[in-house]
C-alpha cells in the first residue's frame, strides 16, 4: 500500500468525515429547533458543494497541468500548508464541547432566524465547500510532493468514499451520540503534522529554484526518509512555526479562561 494511497484517502476521510459530522449536527439542531422542514434544503446545498468542488478539482488539475514550475508549486504547497494550519487550530479550539455547541447554534440560528430555503441551503453549501476547496489544495499538494496522479492516490480516494458512504449512513443515525472532542483532537494533530511536513516541502521547491539557500545539516539524512527536509532552512521554518502555533494556542486558552472568570464573577454579581 502506497505512501499516497494512505495519505490521499486519509485527507479525502477527514474532510469529508467533518462536513458530514457538521450537516449532521445542523440538521439534528434544526429538527429540535422546529425548522425540520428545512433539512432537505440543507442536503441540497451540501450535494451542490459536493459538485462544485468536484468541478473545482477537474478546473485546478487543468490549470495546473504542462510545464513544470517548482515556484508555482512550492507556492501551492505553502498555501496548503497554511490552511492546515488554519484548520488544525480551528479544529482545536473548537474541541471543546461547549464552544461546539455554541458555534452551531449561532450558525444554525441565524440562518433560522431568516426562515427560507436558501440561507439553510448556503449555510450547508458553505460548510461543505470550505472542506471541498481544502480538499482539492490538500490533495493536488499532495499529488505535487508524490511526483504525479498516481493509480495509489486515485486508490485511496476511491476507497475514501466508499468509507464516507458507509459512514454517512451511520453518522445520521448516531448525530447526538459521536464524541467529538476525541475526533476533533486527532484530525487537529494530524493536519498539523501534515503541514509541518508540506512546509519542508514547500522550501525544498524555493530552493530548487535558488529562490533559498541549501545547507544541509549534518547527520539528518535519516529525515528524507520520513519525507522532511533535512536543511536548516526548512527545519529552522518549521521550529518557528510549530513554537508560533504553540504559543497562539496557550494564548487562546488563557482568553478563554478568563472570559469564563469574568462572566463568573458579573454573575455571582448579578
């Protein structure tokens, strides 16, 4: 089994498994919230968000086919890179149970409060496009980094959503009952570790390109092996990344730590 079939089927499952946890839980909300009426709108732009970003994939593998361009890669990369990153830490902010809910709430809420098909059909088709279009930069990046659309990498996504069927039908019948703190927590620490890893990438292009210099660090040959870059470069890019995040998470929490004192203490007031 291929490096690519793993990685393309694990990315297509995460993304996909998300959507569907996030039009699961909407629906569920607006069942409860009186608007069950509108649940088909809601599948209706989710299956709209599918197509688009299977349009969107046919467009970009298009319009990045023919001549080889390290930069333009090493841009894409970078880019996939940085929405990983975006993700993973949405993802772990949002792992707690009650800023989960809170966030559908509001979301589903709003688009209660307007009461037509259309901002129930946009919510769902908005939810599932921000997953499509990071699917298909998450997946050409990773078509660029493995040389090519390999037979593994169309193998994992099919297998990928032959999973997503099966799970789509369970995930309905479950909504309420799946742990999402475990789930969120994982696919955070794994799309964090897959940008780390296309950052290295992303450099290796520059640098292919003399757009960066190469110095090679001693005695970590062993890190091509598990696909990093073992240059100064782009291992000093990728500390300084991994202590960013670090320190804007910690931030993050001391935030919400003390919102919660305070809104304790204005009640104890109250």
């Amino acid at each position: 089994m291929s490096s690519a079939f793993i990685q393309a089927a694990v990315i297509l499952l995460r993304e996909g498994l998300e959507a569907m946890l996030v039009i699961a839980a909407l629906a569920a909300y607006l069942t409860k919230a009186g608007g069950g009426h509108r649940v088909k709108s809601l599948y209706a732009g989710a299956l709209a968000a599918i197509g688009v970003s299977i349009v969107a994939a046919w467009l970009f593998a298009l319009l990045n086919s023919g001549q080889h361009s390290d930069l333009m890669e090493g841009i894409i990369i970078l880019f996939a890179a940085a929405l990983m990153l975006y993700v993973s830490g949405w993802l772990m902010v949002k792992q707690d149970p009650h800023g989960w809910k809170e966030y559908l709430a509001a979301k589903a809420d709003n688009a209660l409060a307007q009461d037509t098909a259309w901002a129930v059909a946009a919510l769902a088709f908005l939810a599932v496009f921000r997953e499509g279009a990071e699917t298909v930069l998450f997946i050409n990046a990773l078509a660029t980094t493995e040389g090519g659309w390999s037979i593994g990498l169309f193998g994992g996504l099919a297998a990928a959503t032959l999973g997503l069927a099966v799970l789509f039908y369970f995930i309905n019948l479950i909504a309420q009952k799946i742990p999402l703190r475990p789930l969120f927590i994982i696919t955070s620490a794994f799309l964090f570790a897959m940008a780390i890893k296309f950052i290295g990438e992303a450099v290796q292009e520059f640098q292919e390109q003399s757009i960066l210099p190469f110095t090679q660090v001693a005695g970590a040959d062993w890190l091509s092996a598990i696909g990093l870059n073992p240059t100064v470069e782009a291992l000093s890019l990728q500390l300084l990344v991994i202590l960013f995040a670090l320190a804007t998470y910690s931030l993050v929490v001391r935030n919400k730590r003390l919102t919660r004192i305070d809104k304790a203490a204005r009640a104890g007031k109250a």
